[in-house]
C-alpha cells in the first residue's frame, strides 16, 4: 500500500514521452470524487497491481523493428480520440476499443492493457501566420497536385492534442494511473516504448497524390551543336521558324531550332514544327524546353525520345540554355506551364463535372452514407469500396455477419481481410460513426482505412505504394483475395450453404466463336472474366462538327490572343479572343461501343487447321453466362504507339438499364462443322491447351515472332490480347523467347518451393501443411505463415479447402466453373466510378451510387446527393441483373 500515500495530490502533471503533456488524474482522498468512491478506486488500484506484478512476464517491450497498432482498433474506426479511449494489449501490442476489450481479453489471454485517450483542442493562432488562416480564401491550385503547397487544397489539420494514459487490468476492468510510482521496469518499458514507436500503419504514406516528372536519362550527355546561333531573351523575337506562329514554342537544347508545340485536342497548342523537326534529324535530339516557361526555378521539359516522350526535368538546364545565349537567371515567366494548362483542364471541365465543384450539393450521413478520408492516392480503393459496399450482397456478408466473423478472427485481427471487411461493413453500411450534423460530416467526417490499405496492399508492389492505381485492377486484385480467404476459411464461416463467393458475384462467362475462312469450319472456347471492357469507337461520335467548329474557334482564341486582335462571332458584342464557352468533346452512344463489341473481327495470318495455309479468320464474342452484377469498363485510358498513356477526352452516356440478352451464345448450330483438333496423341480432356491462333494472329502483326505470341497466349491462358501483349512486353528479353512453346509455358499452379516448405516444416508444420499454405498463398512464405498461425484453429480444414479447390481447378468442367450464376441478361445501373487526369497513374477518383432513388457522390469524406451525376464520365459502371 505503500505506492498510494504518494498518489495524494490533485493531479500529477508529468512530461510524458517524448516532452507530450500528459494529464495524469490521481486517486487522492483529496480528488473531487466521493470518499468512498475514491476508497474503491484505491481498491481497484491495490488489486491491479498486483495483477499486473505478477503477469509482468506476459508483458513484451516492442523493438524498433516490431509493428505496433496504438492508434486504431482491429475491430473498429475508434481511435483515442473516442471519448471511451483505445486499450492496446500489452501483450499483442494490438489496439481495440472499448467495444472489443472483452473480445480481445477473451481470444489472447491478455490481461494488461494500456490505455490510451487523445482530447483535441483548438491550436492557438499564431498572429504572425499566413498559412491557412481561418476564413482565408482558396487559392488557385499552382501545382497537378490534391494537398500540400499549391496544390487542390485538403483539409488541414487545426488542433493540438492532450493524452492521458492508464494501465487497465482484464477482465476485472482495474485501472491504475499511469506513471505510477511501483510498476515493474518491464511494464514501463513496455508503455514508454509503444507511447514512442511509429505506428505500424504510419509507412510514409503521402498526404498527397501528384504527377511525378522524372529527369531525363538524355540531359547529362546532351549533344550540344556548335553552330554559332544564338537565342534572344527578349520574347518578342521569339517565333517558329516554320510557320513564324509566336506561341507555344519550344526551343530544341541540341539544335537551337524553335518550332510550334503539337496541337491539343481542342485545336489549342501548335501546329507541330518541334517534333517535326526532331524527327527530321534523325530523331537524335530529343530534349525541348519551352520558351515561355522559364524562370530562375527552372522551366518545362519535353523528351521527344521514344523511350520516354513526356515531360521531364533537365538538372543541367541552366548550362544547356547558356549555350544557346539564355541567362536562365534573368528570364521570365510570359506563358502557362504545361501543368497550369492540365490544370485549366481539369477545373474548366472534367474535374468540375466529375467532382460537382460549384453545384449547391446536400451533404448526408448515416447508415450508408459514411466518407472514407484519402490516404494518398487511395481515393481509388475509397471508390471501389463504397461500391462494394453498397450492394446488399457484400453488405449482408460482412456486415451483417461480423460478429461470427470478429469471434472467429485470428490472434491478430489486422491481418485478416474478412475482419478488416467486417470492420468496413460495420462502419459503412451502420450509423456508428454518423455525425448529428450532416454539414460537419460533410465538412471534417471521413474514416481513415488505413487498416485496410496496408492488409490489401502487403504482397503487391503497386497497391503497397502511394501512387495512384487503376481501379479497375484494383477491383480485380480485391476479388482475388477475397477469393483465398474465402476459399479457406471453415464451411460456413463466411459463406452460408448455397451463397455465391464474392468474386462469383461479378464472374460471368464469355463464348468464343472462331471460323476458318478457308475451311468454313468452327472452333468454339468458353473463358470467364468479370469485366466488360468497351473499347470506345470515336468515329461515331454524334457531334463531329460541332467539335470541329468548336477547335477552330479555339484555335482562333490562342491566335487572336497573341496578335491582340479582334474578331465576332455572328452579332456578339464581346470580342472572340476575351470570349469563353465550355469545351465541347465528342459524344459517342453507348450502343456504338456494344456494336463494336458485339461485331465480328476479321482475323488476318490465321493458319488453318484444315488447310495449313495462312489465311483469314473470323472471330465473334458471345455471352455464355450473365453475372449477378456486371462492371462495365469504357477503355478511356490507352497506349499509344510510342507506349505513351493517353485518354480520350468523351462523353459516353452509359444507359440506366442495359440489355443484353440479344448478345447470348447459341453454341454450336446446326450446320456447322467443328475445326479438327491436333493430333496429341492423348485423349481431348487431358490434350495441353493450345494457343488461341486469333490471338497469335494479332501479336504477329504486331511485328512479334510467332513462337513468341504463342508463348504469350499460353502463358496467359489464352486470356486476351491485352493479357499477352502484358507478357510479351515483360518477357521479350528471355532468351527463350522465339523457341517453340513447350508444356512448361502452360500456366499451372507452381510447385511449393522446397526451400520454404523447409522453413515452414522447421517451424512444427508438416510438409502436407505447408504446402497448402504456400499455395493458398501464390507462394509467399510471408503470407504463408501468416496463414498457417491464422488457421491455426482448425488447420486440417483449412488444408482440405485448399487442397480441393486445387482439384477443382485442375479438371474444371468444359473450362467454366459451373457454380457461376446465371439469369436474364439485363442489367439496371447502380453505380459508376469517374477519374479525373490524364492516365491512370495520377489524378483523382470519385464514385456515384444510387441509393433510394437518389444518386450520392462519395468524394472521399465528402458525401452528398448529387445535383448532376455525370454519367457520360465514367470509367467503371456497376450494373445489376433486375432479376435478382
């Protein structure tokens, strides 16, 4: 009893870790408590730290290296800034609120928590501040950048923050004040180095997503040509040597030639002379710097280089413009950066359309209507997940089952996808973390998946980084982790009898027909996929002249613009270079795309079976089955001849209801006959798989060798072009690329290396389990033993489920796996998610789901109902069968 005569004061103010004020209240007769209240906390004390003496050896100290979760529970978004705190196992050095304590207690055998309480206060205003003042109006956006300086601006952080910290004793609920004079060394060891360490979720992630410009391999050695000439730094002596424009001119760092910029596709820019005239030498001089552009901070770069062609930096710039008589230190800026013209872009049309910016939105909360806060360039998973979890399906899967699936969860909950589901699904589709006030939530609301993004990221190079990703893919990589855990989790865990799988809920199966011209013979071949992807025919835009008429008079506004000219349109009183219209971009019917689709393809090199001729080949795509909901992707984003991304700038007005039973396949019809298949000498169920010659076709005209294509298409499972041209451009250097294909290019599941079924045998598992956990795990000996301890419960089961999914795939039926659901081919329209930027790889994603009737934007943490949903825009549409 001794340590409480000295807790007798009011309050104890102790500099915490690391210099943090910490407000330690004590159990004192003299606190404001009642004496025998305060009696009773003495007696909760006395009774704890006995407990906690005597289970210091449960305790751990964290190292640098350990992963530390102190500021987020593993069942919840509650964090220590809830007004109940966050309790962080001594133990696990896992957090849990004050919700899941008993859970966490029940399922570890802790009994030593830590907890922890934030209070936010106001910060004091610094009088001598000029960032962020309140009521400060938004600047201009200087950089292609969300957050950070001069970028699309972000909610910046306003607070200060108080802890407080206790030492809680399970399941009695005991506290103790902490520091406290009597705690063993190991225990304050243990608080004082989780109080100091990063949290685990804490990986650098970027508050910002941003174009990266990269400097360019050709400006350290850059041919500089001697030929006496000189360039003015006056600007008005600067003009294009080809057509004598005075705008948008770049100056080539190797020729000193200063030709017109390339034309938009709004007819802005130039007529081309720079590259032009690069090409016309040989294409030896790549770098271009634009001429008004350049300051003593530098200037925009150009690399025409095939290897490159985009922006990029010249470390070497002002010695390159020395040569060319330019005092980089005496220039001005006269002309927009490149960056600033994306950005007129972005905020003159597409970022204002997609976003709503400027619309009178109403924000909403509650159940369903709860914002996801970017992380940094993770407004790609923000989108797909609102999605996900708007459909009742997954809703009801992880949702309404998360208590069977937290009282299942491994020891360590934040490595499990369907706990981090199931805490998504509580937070989304529930009121738990509603705002009273939905224009606060509108406001400062959001939840911070930083969970989540750290478990679904951990075994992908792209999805584990902070850049931007495609959400299609993305979308794609969810379903194939749901799918192994799902796949080995106990029967009925997650799946009740006679419930589709998660990917099964987008997995449809397409039929393939192929016809020798030369033989009139057929070929039919059933492949799954779970997305559409339309290709978008911009020939059959419906206002072609309206967007011609449209760049001339653009073309006239940059002209007029710079010869301080006047013109009229018709009988406006306002002169054409001050005037302003909205852009007008082609506009291609939805039905243009499915006719594209649905058309046959004529497939030229095609080498007849029958004849062993080349010849051609007609190719036609059926649906087989039609999926409980179907993605549709409209292929916006595109690589151009010199692998360069680039979008197409085009309304695509996507139906409310779509219709495509008239596209199901028929088989084979009366009348025609089959192409013979290769003599192999084994029997049609066990014949290796044979290259789709359609595909082979395609890639050969492309310029690549025929063994090459082949062993593409079987490498990819006879996928798509897309897929094998992935491939081919991945394996092109493997010095067995043009060898005949042999068995071994077949894609089959990998053997578990002996090495790491070794290192997980020395670890007590057997050879049998190891394996299985290798494969369930695409051979990762990190993720397997992960897998191994989180079915430790019931790991023969688990091993079955692996071992016969592994059957399954091995001898499917007719190709297609026959659980696939299939129903009515036609679809209503339930949500569809829009991307703001110029590729995949920056800019900035929002989504649109319908819900009652209504349409919402989720905006990251900004939800609202949406005054004008910007259909024609999508990249992804989310559609749902009406028969369900």
């Amino acid at each position: 009893m001794a340590f409480l005569l000295e807790l007798t004061s009011m309050f104890i103010e102790n500099p915490g870790p690391s210099g943090v004020h910490t407000v330690v209240p004590t159990i004192g007769i003299s606190d404001r408590k009642s004496a025998p209240e305060a009696g009773r906390m003495a007696t909760d004390s006395t009774m704890a730290m006995a407990v906690v003496v005597d289970q210091t050896s449960q305790v751990r100290v964290p190292d640098a290296q350990a992963r530390v979760h102190r500021d987020e529970c593993a069942y919840s978004f509650d964090s220590p800034l809830c007004s109940t705190g966050m309790y962080v196992n001594l133990h696990t050095w896992i957090a849990v609120g004050s919700d899941y304590l008993q859970l966490d207690h029940h399922k570890t055998g802790g009994r030593i928590y830590l907890w922890i309480k934030h209070t936010k206060v106001p910060k004091k205003s610094d009088p001598d501040s000029t960032d962020g003042a309140a009521g400060e109006e938004e600047t201009m956006p200087t950089r292609l950048a969300l957050g950070g300086p001069g970028g699309f601006a972000t909610k910046a952080d306003k607070w200060d923050v108080e802890k407080e910290h206790e030492i809680i004793v399970m399941p009695e609920g005991w506290k103790m004040p902490y520091p406290c004079p009597g705690l063993p060394d190991q225990v304050v060891n243990a608080v004082e180095a989780i109080l100091a360490h990063d949290e685990a979720l804490d990986e650098k992630e970027a508050t910002t997503w941003q174009e990266d410009i990269l400097p360019s391999k050709y400006a350290e050695d850059l041919v500089q040509l001697d030929n006496g000439k000189k360039i003015s730094s006056d600007p008005s002596n600067w003009e294009c040597e080809e057509s004598g424009s005075k705008e948008n001119l770049w100056l080539n760092l190797s020729t000193g030639f200063i030709g017109s910029g390339r034309r938009n596709w709004d007819g802005s820019g130039g007529n081309g002379a720079a590259i032009r005239h690069f090409e016309q030498t040989g294409k030896k001089y790549p770098l271009a710097v634009k001429l008004g552009t350049i300051t003593p901070r530098g200037a925009d770069v150009f690399s025409y280089a095939e290897d490159e062609n985009d922006m990029v930096t010249d470390p070497y710039l002002a010695e390159h413009l020395a040569h060319w008589g330019i005092d980089i230190m005496q220039m001005e800026k006269t002309e927009k950066t490149m960056t600033e013209l994306q950005i007129e872009l972005n905020k003159g049309f597409e970022f204002d359309k997609i976003t709503e910016a400027g619309a009178d939105l109403q924000p909403v909360t509650g159940a369903g209507y709860m914002g996801l806060r970017n992380l940094g360039n993770t407004c790609y998973m923000n989108s797909m997940l609102q999605v996900f979890f708007a459909l009742p399906e997954i809703a009801a899967r992880y949702h309404v089952m998360s208590d069977r699936i937290f009282a299942t969860a491994p020891e360590d909950p934040t490595s499990d996808f369907a706990t981090q589901m199931a805490k998504l699904g509580v937070a989304l589709c529930s009121d738990r973390y509603a705002s009273i006030d939905p224009e606060r939530a509108f406001k400062n609301g959001g939840l911070e998946p930083r969970m989540f993004k750290h478990l679904i990221g951990r075994n992908h190079a792209e999805f584990s980084s902070n850049r931007q990703q495609d959400v299609v893919e993305f979308f794609q990589y969810m379903l194939e982790v749901a799918e192994l855990s799902e796949s080995s989790a106990p029967s009925g865990e997650l799946i009740d009898a006679g419930q589709p799988k998660t990917s099964h809920l987008f997995t449809f199966s397409f039929e393939d027909r192929l016809e020798d011209c030369q033989s009139k013979k057929v070929n039919y071949t059933t492949r799954t996929d779970n997305v559409l992807s339309l290709g978008i025919p911009m020939k059959q835009a419906t206002n072609l002249e309206d967007v011609e008429r449209f760049k001339e008079r653009e073309n006239k506004r940059q002209r007029l613009k710079t010869e301080n000219a006047e013109a009229y349109i018709g009988s406006e009183e306002s002169t054409l270079k001050d005037s302003e219209e909205e852009a007008i971009i082609p506009n291609v019917p939805f039905a243009a795309c499915m006719e594209q689709f649905a058309d046959t393809e004529s497939i030229e090199g095609f080498v007849s079976p029958v004849t062993q001729q080349r010849g051609m080949a007609e190719r036609r795509v059926r649906f087989k089955s039609f999926s409980p909901y179907l993605i549709v992707q409209m292929r916006r984003y595109y690589i151009d001849q010199n692998w360069t991304p680039k979008k197409l700038d085009v309304l695509v007005e996507a139906p409310q209801e779509l219709d495509l039973e008239h596209l199901r396949s028929t088989g084979l019809q009366s009348g025609e006959d089959l192409l013979p298949e290769e003599a192999t000498g084994t029997s049609s169920s066990e014949a290796a798989p044979q290259p789709d010659e359609a595909i082979v076709a395609q890639l050969v005209s492309m310029g690549f060798s025929e063994n090459g294509s082949k062993r593409a298409v079987l490498a990819t499972g006879n996928n798509s072009v897309e897929a094998s041209m992935e491939w081919v451009l991945a394996h092109m250097g493997d010095s067995d690329f043009n060898d005949p294909p042999t068995s071994s290019v077949v894609p089959q599941r990998p053997e578990a290396n002996p090495e790491a079924v070794g290192m997980l045998t020395s670890m007590g598992f057997t050879v049998e389990q190891a394996s299985a956990a290798l494969q369930a795990s695409n051979q990762s000996l990190e993720r397997a033993a992960d897998w191994l301890f989180s079915h430790s419960d019931d790991l023969s089961s688990a091993v079955q489920a692996v071992q016969s999914k592994a059957g399954e795939e091995s001898h499917p039926a007719g190709g297609v796996d026959l659980s696939l659901s299939d129903g009515v081919g036609r679809y209503r329209l339930v949500g569809f998610i829009s991307h703001v930027g110029k590729d995949t790889g920056c800019g900035h994603y929002v989504c649109h789901i319908r819900k009652e009737d209504r349409w919402v934007i989720y905006n990251d943490e900004k939800v609202a109902f949406s005054a004008h949903p910007p259909i024609g825009l999508g990249y992804a549409y989310v559609y749902r069968r009406i028969d369900l």
